[in-house]
C-alpha cells in the first residue's frame, strides 16, 4: 500500500510539473509579462531595462524555474483586469464553484444509485425503461441548453425560482461566502445545480446499471443467495461493492468534467465561480489569470484523481496486496 | 428408527422460458435420498444435472423456472415454500459447494465476512460467538492458522485452498445436507484426490447427507452410495453403486463405463459412444438415447421408456431390458 | 451487385429493419443530413449574404403566432435573418465540423493506439500515461483551454475567420485517447490470438503486420464508439460556440445561434434559442439512438482499460 502511495504521489507530482510547464509556455508565448506591471504606454529603453531588471532575458529553463517556485508560494502572477494576484482572485471566486460541484454530486449520487440498481435489478420494469429512456435523451441535451430550458420554464414561464447569480451569502470563518444558509442562497442552488447533474446522471445510472448486471450475473452473487443471506445483503454487500469499483474511477474522471462543465453552467446562470471568472477572463485576453486558472483547476483534478485513486487502492484488496510487495 | 427420506424429489420438471416456447431443462426426475446418504448425480454436460441441483433450493438462473413436481425436504415441501422461509433452508439446513472455487467466493470481502455473515443470516448469535464457529469449521476443513486466514481475501488462497474454505462454509450452520457441484472440476488433478477424500469424512463424521454432482463417474463411485445418471433432462438409470458402477443395465450408463480409460486394457482403443449428446431442442421422441444407442428398435423411437426396476435394487428406462 | 444483394439479405439489415427505433433515428438523421447539406438548395434564405438582411425584420415571431411575416416560417433572430434559412447553415457547419474533429481524432487515435499495442513496452505506457492523464482533465476542458489559447494567439477576429479548422484541430486533439485506448485495447487482445504468431513466424514486417491484419479486428469498437464521438464532437463545438470560443454570429453553428438567441429569452423571443436548440437535440439523439444500436448489435467487447 505504501509503495503504491509513493507511486501514485509520484505521478501526481509530475503532472502538475507539465501543467506547470504548460501554462508557462503559453505564459511566454502569449502573454506580456511587462503589461501586467507597466501598461502599455512605457518607452523601449524603459521596458528592455525592465526585462533585464526582471530576468525576462534569462534562458527558458531558468526562467521556468522561477515560475515554479514563485508557484509553489502561492504567487501565479497578478491579473491584467483585476490588479489584484491572480491566486487571490480564484481563491474569492472558488467557493461559488466548489459549493455548485458538491451540490450537484449530492444530487448526483443521491439518485443514480437506487435509480441505477433498480434498473439493474428490473431491467424489464416500465419505470426502469422510463429511466433509461430519460438518460438517453439526457445525455443528447448540451448542458448549456437544460439551463437555458430550465431558466425558460421555472424563471420566466413560473416565476418560481431566480435565474441568476447566487442570491444571499453568508460569509463564513476565512472569508468563505456560502449560499448554503439561507434559503435564497439555497433557491438560487436549484436550477444550476439540476442544470448540472443533468449531464452526469444519465450517465452514471448506465454505468451503474450496466455494471450492476454484470455483476448479478456472477457465481459469487449466486452464491451468496444458496448461503441463505437475506436480499438486500446480497444487492448492496456482494453485489453493489463490486460495481462500486469501476463506479469511483469513472467518478474520479468525471469530476474533471464537471468542472468543465461549470463554465458552462455559470456563463448561463451568471455564477460567480471559476468558471464565469474564466469565460470573462478568455474575452479580455487576461493571460496570467487564464494560466492561473489553469494551474488551479490542473492541481485541483490531480488532487482528486490522486485521492480516487488512493480510495480505489482502499476498496480493491487486489490493489492493496500488490502494494505491499 | 426415521423412515421418512431426508429429501424427496418426485416428478421435478424445470423449463427454460425462451422467445419461441419453453425448453424442458429437467424431466420428470424422481429420486429419494435418505439422512447421512450419498447420492451422485452423472452425466455430460448439458444433462441437466446441475439444475437439478440447483432447482431443489430454487436457484435456478432466469429465464430457468421449476414447471412442475414436488420436493420434500424434512417433511416440508419446497415448491410451495416462500421465498423467506426458503432463505431460512439455504445454507442452514442445505448447503451447496460451486464448481469454480475461484469465481464463487466474492473478490472483495475477506474469508471471515463471508463465513460470519453467512452464520448471522440464519441464528441471532453475536459476531464473536460467529467468528468462533467459523474458526473451528476452518480448522475442520485443515487450514492452517485460521485467525489469521479470516482477514484475508480469496485472492490470497490458491484453488484448492479456497476449495476448502468453501467447504469450510458449507459446514458452518451444521447442514443436513450438501449439494456439490462438480466440486473438484476446477481443481488441479493432483488436489482433487484430497478434496473429495475431505469431503467424504466430513460426511461421515457430521452424518451429512451428500448430493454429488459430477461428470465424472470415477469420482462418484469413490463416494456416493447410489448413482443416478442423467441423459438430455432424464434419468437413465438410479441404484446402488455397486450396481450401478459393476453390472450396468442402461445401454447409455454401460457405454460411459466403457468410455473410461481405466477399464480399457492397455494399448486397446476407448469404447465412446458415437455421436453426442443432444441439445434441448432436439431432443429425439421416444427414447432420448434412441439416436446414439447400437441397440436401438423400432419401439425406442415411439415410446418413452419408463423408469422401472431391472437388476437388484437397480432402476433403469429402457425397453429392451427385462 | 451481388454484394448489394448480399447486404440486403445479410442479418445487419434485417435486425435493422426490424427495430423501429434505429431505423426512425436513422431516417430521422439521414433528413437532417439532406437538408443541412442541401441548404443552399432548399433554404429560402442566404443567412451569409448581408445584402438581402434588413433588421427591421429581426425579433419575427414564427408564422402561427401574431404579428409573423408569411416569408419567414420560423421567425427571426435578432439581426433579422430567417431563422429556418440560418438554422440550414447552422446544421451544416455544425456537422461538418463534427465529422472533420472525429476524423482527425480517429487518425491520430488509432494510429497511436495501435503502433503502442503493437510494440507494447516503455513507449506504450508512455503514451497510455498521456492519454489517461488528457482523459482525467476531461475532454472538455482540455477542448476550452486549447479554444482560449488559440484565441488568444490568433487574436479574436482571425481566430474567428479561421474557426472551422481551428474547431477541428482543437476537438480533434481533445478526444483522441479516447480512440486510443479503445484501438491499443483490441490490438492487444487480437496480438495474443495465433494469426498474428503466424504472420510474425512467416516473416511479415510490422508494419503489414499491424495493417493488413490487426487493424481490420478493431474496426468494430471503432466503429462503434465513432458514432458516439460525432455526436460528442457536435456537442462539443456547441459548447464551445456557447461560450463564444467558436463559430462567430456572422457564420452560426447551432451552438452560436443558440447563444445569440439566450439574450433575448428574457424578452420572450423563445424561438431564436428554441429552434435551433431542438435541432441539436434532435441531431445527437438521433445519433446516440443509432449508436446505441450498433454497439448492441455489434456487440464487441469494449476492453476496459
């Protein structure tokens, strides 16, 4: 196990040092790195004293260097729009974000697994096909479209819930501002977070009903009835433990995709997250701020894949003996 | 003293529901068993052996249902059994052991939640009172430090080894009954000599009853008592091992003795039967050997032969014997 | 000709025909593909000729509603072009791309995939690595940040004049392992089997090797997840046209239209975000339903990695 650990902590390391190298290059190639101080309107003797003064003459491999380790204290350069250090921005911008994705995997875990295990248990059950049917359509929809057809209904059309933004905050010890605490924080959760998991849910009802089949059909599961164990043991403990497996790899990958689709979702429903932050970013050509962001959101999935990959060494003994060797 | 069987199955039909009407999977199979005995259940594959023996607890895989027939197992009839109460019979009062031991213990949960839990589903005892009962059927089954195999996964074992832990769980709610199937198929040749020789003495010593299911009938008459083969849904012939084994009265039971090497002298040719069994759809009228068998008369073709008494305390379905 | 003939009796065809749900997403599809690609033809109107918009037409409603004008059927979007005429386009553009992206994936795709599981060793896992490591930053992210750093290279207005290719490029390398590691899975599995031990004993290169005689067995989950892709690549330039980082206004994929038409939801003109919304659905549905059906019908074993 702690072979594997060290293993895996590796990997994770050398990710994030592409991803570092990455946003560097498009840091050189792309961005000015005297606008970010200067301006624009400074003279040509002015700026090659400054590029000299600031290192920006230096070969590619020291100057990365230097990036890294300003990177390693927090300091990923400042934004262009904000005058403020880019960190610092996507640090005020993240919880919006954060609490949208933990909503939605609430949602999303909340009902794919008895929706799942259900439709692999009755496969032939209208309300099984009625769910299938609906995650097939679901995964044709974009997920920008559920928002927009969701905001047309429930805003526009009823006039039940807000379309935009994240409604009353409540700032909590670090400066967290958390819409979960007051019931038009929570309103203005609803339509984002549904439009959200609109994409994720069909998605993981097949996987899991597809693996729970699979499953079910085994000897062990056959087995585990002629023991005599009472039904619910046999679905959740022998059968639903093996489809879980595969079940938290795919849902390390897709957490990587939802924040992807966090921009999306919050373009639309004016957000205040990453994902707006970075949308607004791209449109006023902020470099430091996009290769910040890239870093953030980099080190953030290789985080989660690295501690997915860790529970899944958790759960699959298989994995936990072939560390120990 | 109790002259009543320990199980006793009458007329057991099993069907397949298919798209373009039913297969007839068992047909009309009838046997006794009484407490402490062993029965063997041979045949090739395809037979129907093991869905009979998955069919008396019930078991059968969809789209498998039991059509008809009665099943009596200490004094309660199975087929009207609910589904609760037959949990309550699965692995307390009978137990089966797999064929594959590699594919029938679950990959992860270890050796101790899968004997424990089987404990619990059947008597309100506490976990440690379980755990101890586990411990002293590992050290029956001669599994060395059972404490610390209780943590491990199945994947640690090697087949055989987990052989025995599934034997091991076999016993662990002291069963009337086992029902084996093909329990050594999946072993190593060298391992299956050990397992059935454990298999046996924990029959006798426990005074389990022992249904065997097997191809192979080496195997069975090393230990079953009375040998029943199976032909396509049927059976052939049922009687005492001796009988059975020694003086065959089935022209398809008499061609199985002569397909075995050890009966063949050296250097001489197996005797197969020719052609091979047939599959469910085409199973021929009358006699189901009828195809295949040299002896073969116009009567084979049109009647089913009926199960009837041919040689001491031997039964067997076939016209031509008297 | 007897080719056709056997095609038409051959057990694909006639499971096909028997299943009305393929064949409606198909039929459904193939219309869809006809008009989009016939649209010059069949369009009432040129959404790309400036000259014949007036934007005093803009905002129509469609033609069962009040105050529709009987030349446009569909209604208006907010420049005042023909929403029918623009959604033609739209279409177009958007399956053309969509193709072009799965194209390029599937060049890369399989050729990584198969020179990996051929030669196995460092250089495979190597690549696996990579392509894992992509896929864990999911193919849409990956997609948006190649989009805002083409975008800031290229400065907008050229990025926008170079969108169909540069859409391509970007969802084309996005999804490539995914191409990969359904390929690198079959190869391996089809490297074991004696035909290919055989190739190697008589003394074929690699090279023949790899594409004369692997290649043909893992054509079927290739085919099977290309259907996917289209529909994913479709999806995936729509989004990216949402979020303004492909097709411009002037030259509308259905995803551009439908970004255009959500600034004016609010004002009730539903039916510029509406239409070319429903399009899409239907267009990748129709798809997935059609994919669906094929991988049931194919029924490879899609190799877990």
């Amino acid at each position: 196990m702690f072979a594997f650990f060290i293993r895996r902590v590796t990997q994770a390391v050398f990710v994030m040092l592409v991803i570092s190298l990455i946003g560097f290059t498009i840091k050189q190639s792309v961005g000015d790195p005297l606008r970010e101080i200067t301006g624009i309107s400074v003279s040509a003797a002015e700026r090659d004293a400054l590029r000299e003064k600031l290192g920006l003459n230096d070969p590619f491999l020291l100057q990365w260097g230097r990036f890294l380790a300003r990177a390693l204290q927090g300091d990923l350069g400042n934004s262009f729009y904000f005058k403020r250090p880019a960190l610092q921005v996507i640090l005020g911008k993240a919880p919006a974000t954060l609490e949208l994705v933990f909503s939605t995997s609430l949602l999303v875990v909340l009902l794919s697994i008895p929706i799942g295990i259900y439709a692999a248990v009755r496969p032939r059950a209208w309300l099984a096909r009625f769910f299938m049917g609906v995650s097939i359509v679901g995964v044709s929809i974009p997920v920008f479209l559920t928002a927009i057809l969701l905001i047309y209904v429930f805003s526009v059309g009823l006039g039940w819930l807000p379309s935009f933004g994240r409604g009353e905050l409540v700032t909590l010890f670090g400066g967290w501002q958390s819409g979960y605490f007051t019931s038009d924080g929570l309103k203005h959760l609803i339509l984002p977070s549904i439009a959200l998991s609109s994409i994720m849910l069909p998605l993981f009802i097949r996987l899991i009903r597809a693996e729970m089949k699979e499953v079910l059909e085994t000897d062990y599961i056959k087995y585990a009835r002629a023991k005599g164990l009472k039904p619910g043991r046999v679905l959740l403990v022998h059968g639903f433990k093996n489809t879980l497996l595969p079940v938290i790899t795919v849902g390390g990958v897709q957490l990587g995709t939802l924040i992807a689709f966090t921009i999306l979702t919050e373009t639309v429903f004016q957000w205040q997250g990453m994902g707006a932050m970075f949308i607004e970013a791209v449109d006023r050509a902020d470099t430091s701020l996009i290769v910040a962001y890239l870093v953030f959101v980099g080190a953030l999935f290789v985080t989660v894949n690295t501690v997915v990959d860790l529970v899944y060494g958790l759960v699959n003994p298989m994995i936990r003996i072939a560390g120990r060797r | 003293m109790d002259r009543q069987p320990l199980l006793s199955v009458r007329d057991l039909e099993i069907r397949f529901r298919m798209r373009h009407g039913d297969l007839t999977a068992v047909n009309r199979v009838s046997f006794d068993l009484a407490r402490g005995d062993r029965l063997g259940i041979v045949g090739e594959s395809g037979a129907g052996k093991s869905v009979t023996g998955f069919g008396i607890l019930n078991l059968v895989s969809k789209p498998g249902y039991i059509a008809g027939g009665r099943l009596l197992f200490e004094g309660r009839e199975l087929t009207a059994l609910p589904e609760e109460d037959l949990r309550q019979i699965r692995g307390n009062r009978i137990s089966m052991i797999f064929q594959d031991p590699m594919m029938t213990l679950n990959p992860v949960l270890t050796i101790g939640t899968q004997m424990v839990e089987t404990i619990l589903a059947h008597r309100a005892i506490s976990r440690a009172e379980a755990t101890a009962i586990a411990l002293d059927r590992i050290r029956k089954v001669a599994i060395p430090s059972p404490q610390k195999r209780l943590q491990q996964y199945p994947h640690e074992f090697s087949g055989g080894m987990r052989q025995r832990i599934v034997i091991a769980i076999a016993l662990l709610n002291s069963p009337a009954l086992i029902i084996a199937d093909e329990p050594t198929t999946a072993l190593d040749v060298t391992i299956q000599a050990d397992i059935l020789e454990l298999l046996l003495g924990l029959c006798q010593s426990e005074k389990m009853g022992l249904i065997l299911i097997t191809h192979d009938l080496a195997v069975v008459s090393q230990v079953a008592e009375r040998i029943a083969v199976m032909y396509a849904g049927t059976i052939v012939e049922i009687g005492p091992t001796a009988q059975v084994a020694g003086n065959p009265q089935h022209p398809y039971t008499r061609g199985l003795l002569g397909a075995l090497p050890q009966r063949v002298p050296r250097g001489g040719r197996l005797n197969q039967i020719p052609g091979m069994m047939p599959t469910l759809t085409r199973v021929p009228e009358g006699c189901p050997f009828s195809n295949r068998c040299t002896l073969c008369e116009e009567v084979c073709r049109r009647r089913v032969p009926p199960l009837e008494p041919k040689a001491a305390g031997c039964l067997a379905a076939c016209h031509l014997l008297d | 000709m007897q080719g056709w003939r056997g095609f038409r009796k051959s057990y694909f065809v006639y499971s096909f025909l028997r299943d009305p749900m393929a064949m409606g997403s198909f039929l459904c599809l193939a219309i869809l593909v006809m008009v989009s690609f016939g649209a010059p033809l069949i369009a009432p109107h040129d959404p790309y000729d400036s000259s014949t918009i007036d934007i005093m037409d803009s905002e129509m409603p469609p033609l069962w509603l009040d105050q529709s004008d009987a030349r446009f059927l569909l209604g208006t979007d907010s420049q005042g072009r023909d929403m029918l005429s623009t959604m033609l386009y739209g279409m177009r553009v958007s399956i053309l791309i969509g193709l072009g992206a799965v194209a390029l994936q599937a060049f890369m795709g399989i050729f990584v995939g198969l020179v990996a599981g051929y030669r196995g060793g460092r250089f495979d896992a190597f690549l696996m690595r990579l392509a894992d490591v992509q896929l864990s930053f999911s193919t849409y992210m990956v997609a948006i940040f190649f989009g805002a750093l083409f975008q800031a290279a290229f400065g907008m207005g050229r990025y926008e004049q170079l969108a169909v290719p540069l859409l391509v490029i970007i969802i084309g390398f996005a999804e490539w392992p995914q191409y990969a590691r359904t390929v690198r899975a079959s190869v391996l599995a089809e490297k074991k089997k004696e035909y290919v031990e055989a190739a190697r004993v008589i003394g074929l290169s690699p090279g023949r090797i790899m594409w004369r005689h692997i290649l043909p067995n893992t054509l079927t989950p290739v085919l099977v997840i290309s259907t996917v892709q289209v529909a994913n690549a479709i999806m995936s330039e729509a989004a990216l046209s949402f979020i303004g980082l492909g097709m411009p206004v002037t030259r509308p994929s259905l995803g551009s239209l439908i970004k255009a038409g959500f600034d004016y939801i609010f004002s009730g003109s539903w039916w510029i975000t509406l239409f070319p919304g429903v399009a899409l659905v239907v267009l990748i549905l129709s798809i997935n339903l059609l994919g669906d059906w094929l991988r049931d019908f194919l029924n490879p074993k899609l190799y877990k990695a």
